[in-house]
C-alpha cells in the first residue's frame, strides 16, 4: 500500500501545483477586460479555437471566452464573485456560467472536445445549443478516455466528430447528436492535385522533453519520453533504410516551425547515417499541404496521418504505441479493426513494415482509392469547406 501511495505522490503534487499555477495566472497576472460582455449570437469556448474557427464565423456575431491566462472579464469576476459555485471552491465554472449568462449566446462552440466541463452546459443553459469539434486524436493514456465517466449532466446538442467509431465512443458518455465530418482544418484545406512524385512524409509527432522526463502516468507509473518515443527511433530507421532501397526522398513534416532546434537535432541524431529533409510547419495549414505532394504519407500516432487517410493520400500506419501503451493507440480505436489490415500494422515489426510500404508502393491510386474508401467514415471522413458544420450553424443562428 505504501509503495502505491508513493507512486502516486509525483502525480499529486504535480497536478497540485499545476492548479495553483493556473488560479495565479488567470486572477492575478492576465491582462483586464473592463467593459461588460456584449451579447452575441455565437460564444467560443475557451479562446485558443477562435484562431483557427473566426473565418468561417465571419458571417456570425461571435466572440470568445478564456480563462487560460489570455484575458479575465472584470465586471464578469466580480459577478461570480457573488455565486455560490465561487464560495464551493468552483472559480473557473463561476466565471464561466457568469460570462455565458451576460453574453447570452445562441450557440456555444469549442474545439477543446476533451473538456468535461464543456459537456455539463447544456443542462445550466438548456435554451443555448452546444458543438464541441474534434480537434485531434483520443486515447485512454494521458487523455479523456482515461478518466471520463459517464454522467446524466452531460450533454452536447452536436459533437462534430472525426469518424463514425470515436463518435460511438462518446455516445457512451455524453447525450447528443453525434456529426461525422473529419477533420475542421483538414476540410478547411482544398486538396492540391500534383503530378506524382517519389517523396516519402514521415509525419512528426515530436514534443520537448519535459524537465522532469515524463511523458504521462500509466496506472500511476511514469512513462519517460525515451520510452515513449522509442517506437517513433525504430520506424523513423526502417523509413530511411527502405527509401534507400526504393530512391525515395524521405522527408519529415515537422511539429516545430525552426529549421534549427530540438526537433532537428532529435532526428539529426537518429539518422546521422542518412539524406533527409526535415520541413518546418510553417504554419496551421501547411503541414497538409505537404503530405498532398507526397507519394506515401507514413506515421505511428498522428492527428495528420489519419487526416491523410481523409484527403484519400497513400498511407502507412504504423501504430505500434499499443503493444506497450494500450489498445487505445491502436490503429482506429475505437473501431475494433484487426491488428494487421492492408496499411496498417500494431506491431513493432520491421518485416510487416516493409511488406506494407511495399504493397503500398505498387498499388495504383484506383485501387488504393478502392482500400481507402473502406475505412474513411469509420476513422477520418473528408467533409471540403466543413459544410455540414455550416449548415448547422445556419440552423441554429440565423
């Protein structure tokens, strides 16, 4: 029991101090708004959506709550001040329902899809209509699937999801209308038809090592970056050593926009042996244009490789995360497909990587358009111009 009380302690005190950084950070330092809200038909939740969301609300009257640290609503705080939810304990839902009270949106939208709070504001304002959109890939590990549970409380009027089977899996939660549209900024992007090319994208999913070299907590058990990127050295290796082989160009479309940094250096040092291109992400969009010039997209747990699958690109999924990290990093969780498919294996094994890139390789764009189309909706549909989503909002707003 103790040494289980001892493994949790670094999780407790981090997440502790997390909390107290945060409360710091949005009373204290984050700049002031003084001027009461006004009223809006369309509310964003949670302010990091609006950048990539504001130009297809630009038809709406719109404006956006936040409470990371970006602004803080006086007169808002000072209304919550005098709710009970404040003297619970529960300051950041105070200002919330405060603010929503004051805005009185008829529409309240966010790309944070893995934020419980958000699903619990259909029943405070029942007559305002909630969308959560998906806005990457869930798992169990680290994530919502981890710890969410089911509650009478939550409800969203529309979840706008990637695919057909993550939509089920939140339906097990959360009451609503499930919408499977793909990708919001993979349908805000037209496709680019190029002449076929001999380059192969390895999608990045490269973070920075945290000082404490944990990545995340598995049954209260630190998860170090080494061993969760790992997987990422072995595939990375095999890719280069079959481009070889093959005179492919291998590239690598980046997380970080540095043509110099950690990132370079991190694949510097695992293909010191080999030509390479590793390309920045210049910026939100770019990072889809780049896999539409490529041959073969391949990558092992990236929001962009299934998005590929969307856009109807050649893909290799080497999904290998699950064999150590959980099922839910198997190649379409939650869709109960096999371990092994026609692109895609959950095995760390070169000899299946190199049977699927060559299968791939040789296929005719008919005949993968034929394999793709089988799986689409069910992990990544292709919705262009998001109009499913716009046909909604004109529903609900105008």
């Amino acid at each position: 029991m103790v040494a289980f009380v001892n493994q949790f302690t670094p999780f407790i005190l981090k997440k502790c101090l997390f909390k107290l950084k945060f409360a710091y950070t949005i009373f204290l330092v984050s700049p002031k708004e003084w001027s009461v809200p006004e009223k809006k038909e369309v509310l964003i939740y949670d302010s990091p959506s609006t950048g990539v969301i504001a130009t297809f609300l630009k038809d709406y009257n719109f404006t956006s709550l936040s409470f990371r640290g970006e602004s803080i609503n006086v007169p808002c705080m000072l209304r919550a001040f005098f709710t009970s939810n404040f003297w619970k304990g529960k300051i950041i839902k105070a200002y919330t329902e405060t603010f929503i009270q004051i805005v009185s949106p008829k529409v309240i939208i966010t790309f944070i899809d893995n934020n419980d709070r958000f699903y619990e504001l259909s029943k405070r304002f029942p007559n305002t209509k909630t969308i959560f959109i998906q806005n990457g890939v869930r798992t169990e590990l680290g994530d919502i699937f981890g710890y969410l549970k089911k509650s009478k409380n939550y409800h969203v009027d529309y979840m706008f999801v990637f695919g057909a089977a993550i939509g089920r899996k939140y339906k097990t939660y959360i009451n609503g209308s499930v919408e499977v549209i793909g990708s919001f900024k993979n349908n805000s992007v037209r496709k680019i038809n190029v002449k076929k090319n001999d380059s192969i994208v390895f999608i990045s999913q490269y973070r920075e090592k945290s000082k404490d070299n944990i990545i995340a907590y598995q049954n209260a058990i630190p998860i170090t970056y080494d061993e969760f990127y790992s997987f990422e050295r072995t595939v990375i290796k095999f890719l280069a050593k079959w481009c070889i082989e093959n005179n492919k160009h291998l590239k690598i479309a980046g997380v970080s926009g540095k043509k110099e940094g950690p990132e370079t250096d991190f694949y510097k040092k695992i293909l010191s042996d080999f030509k390479y291109e590793l390309i920045p992400r210049l910026d939100v969009y770019s990072s889809y244009k780049l896999i539409d010039t490529a041959e073969i997209v391949v990558f092992v747990d990236s929001a962009l490789g299934y998005e590929a699958i969307g856009r109807g690109k050649k893909v290799a999924a080497f999904t290998c995360k699950g064999s150590v990290f959980g099922k839910s990093y198997n190649f379409g969780w939650p869709s109960k497909l096999p371990d092994n498919g026609p692109f895609w294996t959950n095995n760390l094994d070169e000899k299946k990587f190199k049977h699927i890139m060559d299968y791939i390789k040789s296929l005719s764009d008919k005949n993968w358009n034929k394999i793709c189309q089988n799986y689409s909706n069910e992990i990544m549909a292709f919705d262009p111009g998001n109009r499913r989503l716009a046909s909604v909002l004109d529903q609900l707003v105008l």
